[in-house]
C-alpha cells in the first residue's frame, strides 16, 4: 500500500490498476488520477474518478508511484484519510473507497454523507458544483 501525503491511501491493486490504465492505452501517459466529490446521490456526495492531463489552480497534487494523484483543495477534508482499492470478482470489478469522513452512505454504496457541520458542508457541496459546471 502506498500513502499519497496521507490524504489518500491506494492499495498496492488500485496502484497497479491506474499503472494499466495509463500504460494500455495510447495517449494515457503522463496523465493524473483525479480524485475528487461532487454533490449528489441520495447521501450528500459522490466520489469522481477521471485521468486528466494536468493540475488545475486550488489543486493538491499527491505525488504517487509512477503518477500523480490530484485533488482540488475543497475535497482534501471529506477525501482525508481515505483508502481506495481496486476489486475483482466474477460479476465485476472496479475502484472501491473506505473513508472515515463517510458517516452515511445510500443502501447501493454509491454515495455518502459527512459529519461536517451544514453551513461548511454547504459550502462544499456549492464549491463542487462549480467544478462540476465546469468540466
């Protein structure tokens, strides 16, 4: 397991997954994981993978093995802590995220709340929704 400057945790699959990712396809190298939130789902928050080709300004960049990981500045405390791995069984396979900032989550997984007090979290949610506009 590797720790990006303790914001995010990626186990040793969900590392050798992004290496694939970037390795397989042409015109992936040198790209960023983008992990970020966005406001959403039944819980308050959804979790957003992308490769990118670069940094944007408010991001912190998390140096990792082979790539960097990038996540903007008004994610850090909800994503702190968080460990992301990569799941394979039979019927499917994909990224899955532990975070100890979730303190609820939607019966299907795919979202989560936080504990934050509501006019910080509110300022989160409409923070993340202008970077939702703008990609």
């Amino acid at each position: 397991m590797t720790a990006t400057a303790t914001v995010i945790e990626l186990t040793d699959k969900a590392v050798a997954q992004v290496r694939h990712l970037l390795g397989s396809t042409p015109g992936h190298r040198g790209l960023r994981l983008r992990i970020g939130v966005d406001p959403g789902g039944c819980s308050g928050y959804t979790y957003k993978l992308a490769l990118v080709p670069g940094a944007e300004t408010g991001d912190v960049v998390l140096p990792q093995d082979g790539f960097d990981v990038v996540v903007h500045t008004t994610g850090v405390d909800l994503l702190r802590g968080m460990r992301v791995d990569y799941t394979e069984t039979l019927t499917s396979s994909g990224f899955t995220f532990a975070n100890p900032n979730a303190k609820s989550s939607c019966g299907c997984g795919s979202s989560f709340g936080s504990s934050d007090d509501p006019e910080r979290t509110a300022g989160r949610r409409e923070a993340a929704a202008n970077r939702s506009r703008r990609s």
